[in-house]
C-alpha cells in the first residue's frame, strides 16, 4: 500500500514538474520571438495575412 502511494504522488510530482518546465519554455520563447525582429516581421506579416 505504501509503495502505491509513493509512486502516485512520485507520478504527480513529475506530472507538475512537466507542466512547470513546458511553461517556463513556451514562456521563454515567447520572449525570445518578442525579442527577435525578424521573427515579429514574420509573425506580423502571417497575422496580416490571415486576417
């Protein structure tokens, strides 16, 4: 029973650490592609299209 345990809240702990990790990333890029003007020219210019 307390082996069940340990890797219930051991799968949790990755699970959040996952989320937490994939945020931060998505989050970092975000920031770089703000960064980045060519990246803003591009993304401009697909939004422009799009719409």
């Amino acid at each position: 029973m307390n082996s069940a345990f340990a890797k219930v809240s051991n799968l949790k702990v990755k699970r959040t650490s996952k989320i937490a990790i994939t945020l931060a990333s998505s989050t970092f890029f975000l920031f770089a592609l703000g960064q980045a003007p060519i990246f803003k020219n591009i993304m401009a210019g697909a939004f422009s299209c799009s719409g």
